[in-house]
C-alpha cells in the first residue's frame, strides 16, 4: 500500500454534500466548498473538535457517539455556510441555537423512526397476539420503511437531487483518492463509483438492523417501558453501528466484507446521484483544501 493509501485509510476522510457544495472532514481539520450564483466556488475552513475528545476517541461504542455529534455539528455549520452563500446573506448563528436545533432534530427524528414504529408494532402484537421475536422484527421493518420512504420522498424534490448528486461526488472523490488515482482530476475521478463503505447512509441501515436484534434480545415489556428502552438504548445502538462500519470499511476490499457491504452499498442508490463535471470540481476543491489543512502545523 503507497503512502497516500496508508494515509487515507488512517485519518478515515468522510464528508458530506449541503446547498451545491461538498464538506470534506479528516481527523483534524474539515473544509467546505460550495459553488455560489456568480460560478465561483467559495472556500471555508471549520475546525474539527479536539482536545479531551482525542482519549475518548480511543475507546470503542464511546467514540461513535462523539463522531456523531461532532458530525452532526461540523454538518450544520457547512448547511449554514452554504445556505449564506446561495443566499449572499451572512447569518450569525450562536451556539446556543446551534445546539437547540440540533436537539429538536434529533427529537424529531427519535419519534418519527424510533416511538411511531415501536408504538405501531405494540398494537399490533397486543392486536393479533404475535410473539416478542415477530414484533421486533416488524417494529424494525417499518423503521425501514420510514427510513427507505423518507430518502426516496425528499428525493424528488429537484434541490435535494443536487444535494445527491453533490454526495456522490464526495463519494468519488474520496474513492479516487483511496485508490491511489495518480491523476486526481475531475474526469479521473468520475470514473469511480458514487457508492462509499463509510456513507452516513450506511451508518442508518446498519442502526435499523442492530436495533431489531438489540430490541429482540429485552423481551416484552408495557408500551411505556417499551418507549423509554428504545430512546434509552440508541447510544448503544449507535455506538454499535459505527464499530460494524468502521470494521467492514477497514476490510472493505475483502470479499466477505463485500457481501456485508451490499446492503449499504444498495441503499446509496437512492441518496446519491452520478454528479456533473462541475459538481466533482467543487468535491475536489474541498478535499485539496482538507489536505493543504492537515499539511499545516496545528495552533
């Protein structure tokens, strides 16, 4: 493996598609760019968090929840950055409503694909008297549904297929540079596949899977408790979900790994686009910006 590899599979370089533009991150540092109304593509750095976070970060089930949040966070300032470029209006937004948004979206998303099928599936084991294993399985089903349901619907609105096609530029990218492609151009890379072992939308397929099999394992309990165990028991969940694509990423070229991965990989189909010519250059300005990043001398 060359140096570039090694240093790839290392620092583990992820990103994410906001408003016609790609956040790239490395372990370290993160960068954005996004292509404005004028045809310019607009540059900015963000800092990844440090500090304490790097022990933790050492410890599995514990790690992916900080990755989670720090992406989280990383996402939501890159959406803001490009939503002030497309719009040409610079907002300030305080930590505080940073932080309370992010908390009403995960709420949010906690009833709509966590509470709503674990209350659906309860009435219908209290309806039809089906046994624990058969519930779990159904309550872990229309999780999927909803997941599979509400990618595909946002989907079709015409700004989040740009938003898709922007994903699956990221995703190329990065494949080219894992690669080892010499050329790193935006024609080299088009050649590579839009689909990445690492995806966030891996991330939620394997979430939905773990929890039938979490949520199986604490038997039947009364609607309440059945609630409150499904919120409570999410870290864990989490934590496990990024362990499964941390491992299976790190093996991705071996062909068992394949097989685990199709699943993931299948998945992507609907949250990534082939991306314009245009779209990879703004993906490649991002990760030349990440890389110059990492190549400085930390403050």
């Amino acid at each position: 493996m060359s140096e570039r590899a090694d240093n790839a599979a290392a620092s583990l370089y992820g990103g994410q598609a906001v408003l016609e533009g790609v956040m790239m991150r490395g372990r370290h540092q993160c960068a954005v760019a996004v292509r404005s109304p004028h045809n310019e593509i607009i540059l900015e750095r963000l800092q990844v968090p440090s500090g304490r976070r790097e022990r933790l970060l050492r410890f599995p089930l514990i790690r992916g929840l900080i990755v989670l949040w720090d992406s989280l966070s990383l996402g939501y300032r890159a959406l803001s950055f490009s939503a002030d470029v497309q719009t040409g209006q610079q907002q300030v937004i305080d930590r505080k409503t940073m932080a309370g948004t992010m908390v009403l979206s995960l709420g949010f998303a906690l009833l709509v694909f966590f509470a709503l099928p674990a209350g659906a599936a309860y009435g219908i084991e209290r309806l039809l008297d089906t046994p624990h294993w058969a519930t779990a399985l159904l309550e872990g089903l229309l999780r999927l549904g909803l997941l599979i349901g509400y990618i595909a619907a946002i989907g079709t609105v015409p700004e989040i297929r740009r938003v898709y096609a922007y994903h699956g530029a990221e995703h190329k990218t990065i494949n080219a540079f894992e690669a080892d492609d010499s050329q790193m151009t935006p024609e080299s890379i088009a050649r590579f596949p839009r689909q990445h072992a690492r995806c966030g939308t891996a991330f939620l397929l394997t979430v939905v899977v773990f929890s039938i099999l979490i949520f199986a394992l604490i038997g039947p309990m009364p609607i309440g408790l059945r609630l409150i165990s499904r919120i409570l028991l999410i870290p864990v969940v989490a934590g496990l979900a990024y362990e499964y694509i941390r491992w299976t990423g790190k093996h991705q070229h071996s062909w068992w790994a394949q097989v685990l991965l199709l699943p993931n990989l299948g998945l992507q189909a609907l949250t990534t686009r082939e991306p314009e010519t245009p779209m990879i250059e703004v993906a490649l300005t991002a990760f030349q910006a990440l890389r110059e990043a990492e190549r400085q001398p930390s403050p």
